[in-house]
C-alpha cells in the first residue's frame, strides 16, 4: 500500500483555506430569498439545486487532493445541520469561512491557535444567547406560512405547510408523498396509522377503494409469527365467546394456513377479521409500536419475549376503537378506548427525551411515536412535471418541516441577517476581562463573522452589501434590507424572520468546527484514500 503523504504549515492552512473557498463558494449563493442555484451531474443526470446542504453532499472529492480535506471538514458540518434542522447551512458556511479566514490573520501577526480557540468557546455561549434574546413565538397560520415561503420560496406549498403545522402542532404527523399533477394537495386523517397492511387481498375485496374499515372493533397486537391454523384457533373462540363482530389482529407474520382460519366463510359469517402486521425491521422498533398501539386501544400486548403465546390471550388484554381502517400497505385506527392520563403521561416522557435527543434517528423515530399518540396526521402529497421535479419538492417539503418545528421550539428572530448584525456592536464594546491579544482577536473575528452572512444575502440579490450595512448602522436593531421590495423595513413588520433555534445551531457549528480548524497543523493525505458517499 503507497505511504501516505504528510503536509505541514503553511502548506496545512493553505490546504484547508483552498478547500473552504470552493465549498463556500459552491453553496453561499443560495443564501437569501433571491438564491442562485447550482447544477450537480449524478451518473447521466443533472440536478438543478439551490440547497446548501445538498449541494454539499454532492461533492464526494475534488481534484486538489490537499484541498479536499477542508472541503470534506466543512461539508460534514453542513450536512449534519441539513439532516438535523432542515435549514441553516449556507448561514454555517460563511460564518465558517469567515471566522476561519479572520482567524488566520491573526495567528499570523502572532496569536496562539490554542489559545485563540479557547477564547472563541468562551465568547460563544453569551454570543448565542445575545442572538436569541428578542426571539419571539409565531402566533398564527400567516406567520407560519411566511416562515415557510422564507425556506422553500415556493407560495403554494409554504400556504399548505403553514396550515398543516398550525393544525397539528410541533410534534404532528406529516407525511410527505409523490402527488398525481403539478400542484400540490393535502388531508388529514384522525387517528393514527402505521406501514403494514392487511395480510390477504380476500379481506380487501369488495371493498370501497381496496380499503376495509370496520367500527367499534376489538383490538389484539402480538409480536406472534402464526405458522399453524391451531394457534390462531384459541383466540379466535375466545373473540367469538366475548361477543366480538368485528376483530383487528396485529401480529409479526401470518402463513397462508394461518390465514385459512380467519379467511373460513363460517367464521367470516359470524365475525369480520383483519390481519395485519408491522413492517418495523428494528426489533426495538417494533417493540415500541406494540406498546403504543396497546396504550391508544386500552389492551396488553402479547409479546413472545415475556414467554407468552396466543393461548395466553383474556378478554381482557383486547384493546378497542370507534374506526379500524386497513389497505395493502397500511393500517390505522381512530378515537382508541385507551387511557387518557397513561397517553398524555407518556406523551410527556417522549417531548422531554426527543427535545433531548441529539442523535437523528433517535429524534425521528420519538418524533414518529409523539405524531401517532396525538392521534392526528396529514398528508401533503407533491405534485410535479417529472419525478425529478417531484423527488426534489419533496426534499423541499420535508426541510421545511424540519425548520418549521424548530421554529415553534425556539421562535424567530428578526431575518435577513439582522439578528446577528445586532450583535457586532456588543462584541466590539463589550469590555475584555483580560489583555491577552487572543481574546481582543476572538471579538474581531466574530464581529466580522457577524456581518457575513447579510453581506452574502444581499450580495446574491444583486446589492452593495457596504452601501445597505451602512444605512442600517443608524438605524434600529430590528430593522433589515428587504431585497425583494428593495427597500429598509422593519423585519418583524413585513413578516421576515430566521428560525432562532436554526441560527444557533449555525453559529454554534461554525465557531466550534472553524476554531478547531485553526489549530489543524497536519495533514496526513492517503494515496488512494477511501471514497465516502455519505458526509
């Protein structure tokens, strides 16, 4: 295997700095309401994209090998802001660049990278908190929906955003669908549904739209695989004996001959059963999705870790609801005979663990549970001319969401850049508890920092970014350059806001991840380095 090649200084900040330029470059053009955009070859494809955090992750290398690992430190940055917030990383990577291009200034006249970067960390928390203070809920659906237009710059999907999320809160149901047409559509459904639909199309037919609904129906959810008729006999006599009509029967997997049983004409004659199962691959996954389901139903569920089989069933461990629905695919029901203080109880738990959570997948998956448990969901289903235009709306749609929930978590701040424009005076007369050259550098950077990001918005809709900062350094601190009526609005008033919890996260990454750069000495570069298709 060739030897791997080691970089030294200056060649390592120079490496780096090359790298952070054509990445920024690549994705700060799309900061700002009037974004440009920019065109990624996949295989024989071109996409036209005009999201930093996709933009990033389609640049797996770059020809200057040394350069590539500064493109590769940031870009890891802005993907996890993308997965996580929905938002924010064209706001990460101008901050990022700034400070880092600022911090190199002054290790040249003589600061200590270490150093410097323990004074950025101990600036950061009164900085973020300092962005934040004027931070304000969003009221209404008008709100919400400005919010939305401000992200995806599409009306017609921020006005149906903006009433889904008014409708069902931060922690809803939203599923984001391929549409039929160009336009886009939603519904709600009340209730709760999971993937995993009836186990026959003989307990679908002659049915309206292939969709079997049953009401007032007994609810059973095991973790049971049924190989054989005779498991299935016991509780279906049991069902029969308890005056039962009408049966929802959850379980992991049924074989054809179990389903012989529940498909029997003198059986469906007395009683109408429908068999479904979970299409959860984690078993913990599915674990919890048997839990819920007996909470929202008033049953137990009958789990074959604890040792029990089917023929442990009592009328009572049957959970009920006013409306069981089940097609090919899924299966829900709605208005659950469960009780109410054990739900919002639970509903409590899970809100404090996934506003806690930090890991994405953890985030989602409460998410998920909190949507089925509130008992309402909507669909947004997205239209388009090609299923390019379509897969890449509902990418749209879905860091909308994203940024939409964190924005009725944390509140908004004034847009545009303003909230962090407000916070270069504090930086700059802010008093230094200490003489050192590394903690008066920190506050240059940062108040530097600070300005990027209005700079680059306004460069991007074709302004002087000097000549507009310079009529807003007298004006009020919530007072912003609206570039799409060209004139100084007040930009709470004309409805113009950054989600806060966006911009913390974006400035926390940047001075974070760029201040640990600047203390990057070597690099040691592999010949034929492994090529990472995921940031």
């Amino acid at each position: 295997m060739p030897a791997p090649k080691v970089i030294h200084q200056p060649q390592t900040q120079q490496a780096l700095q090359r790298g952070f330029d054509q990445l920024v470059q690549a994705v700060a053009p799309t900061l700002g309401p009037l974004p440009r955009r920019a065109i990624a070859q996949n295989l024989d494809k071109f996409e036209l994209l005009d999201d930093a955090g996709l933009i990033a992750r389609r640049i797996i290398a770059i020809p200057d090998k040394q350069a590539d690992a500064g493109v590769m430190l940031l870009r890891q940055a802005l993907w996890k802001i993308h997965q996580t917030l929905g938002d924010g990383a064209a706001t990460l990577a101008v901050l990022y660049l700034q400070i880092y291009t600022e911090g190199l200034r002054f290790l040249a006249a003589g600061c200590d990278p270490n150093r410097l970067r323990a004074q950025l960390l101990r600036l950061l928390p009164a900085l973020s908190q300092r962005l934040v203070s004027d931070a304000r809920p969003l009221h209404s659906q008008a709100e919400l929906s400005a919010l939305a237009f401000s992200i995806c710059y599409d009306e017609e999907m921020a006005d149906s955003l903006g009433e889904i999320i008014y409708t069902l809160g931060r922690y809803g149901q939203v599923d984001v669908r391929a549409g039929h047409g160009r336009h886009l559509t939603h519904n709600y459904v009340e209730g709760s549904y999971w993937r995993g639909g009836a186990q026959s199309k003989d307990m679908l037919r002659g049915t309206t739209r292939a969709i079997a609904e049953m009401h007032d129906a007994a609810i059973l959810v095991s973790d049971a695989e049924i190989e054989e008729p005779a498991e299935l006999v016991p509780v279906m006599q049991l069902a029969l004996r308890s005056g039962f009509k009408q049966l929802l029967l959850i379980v992991s997997s049924i074989s054809e001959k179990g389903l012989s049983v529940v498909l029997d004409k003198r059986l469906r004659d007395k009683m109408q059963t429908l068999v479904v199962k979970l299409d959860e691959f984690v078993p913990a996954d599915l674990q919890q999705a048997n839990a819920d389901i007996a909470l929202l139903t008033g049953g137990r569920p009958i789990l074959q870790g604890a040792g029990e089989t089917l023929d442990d069933v009592r009328k009572s461990d049957f959970g009920s609801a006013r409306w069981v629905w089940a097609d090919d695919k899924n299966f829900g029901f709605a208005s659950g005979r469960g009780d109410p203080h054990g739900i919002r109880t639970t509903v409590r738990r899970l809100r404090k663990a996934h506003d806690k959570a930090r890991d994405d997948d953890t985030s989602a998956r409460l998410l998920g549970r909190l949507g089925r448990l509130n008992g309402g969901l909507a669909t947004l289903y997205v239209g388009g001319i090609a299923k390019d235009e379509i897969r890449q709306r509902k990418d749209l749609a879905e860091r909308t969401i994203r940024a939409l929930r964190s924005a009725i978590a944390g509140g908004v701040i004034p847009g545009g850049g303003v909230a962090l424009l407000g916070c270069r005076d504090w930086l700059l007369q802010e008093p230094v508890a200490c003489d050192e050259l590394e903690a008066q550098a920190a506050r240059q950077i940062l108040a530097k920092a600070a300005e990027a990001p209005a700079r680059q918005l306004l460069q991007n809709a074709g302004y002087d970014p000097s000549e507009i900062l310079a009529e807003l350094s007298d004006c009020d601190k919530a007072t912003g350059f609206d570039v799409m009526r060209g004139r100084i609005v007040d930009m709470a008033a004309a409805g113009i806001f950054d989600v806060a919890q966006v911009q913390v996260e974006a400035l926390q990454r940047a001075v974070m991840s760029a201040a640990l750069a600047l203390t990057i000495d070597v690099l040691v570069l592999h010949r034929e380095p492994e090529t990472m298709t995921e940031p």
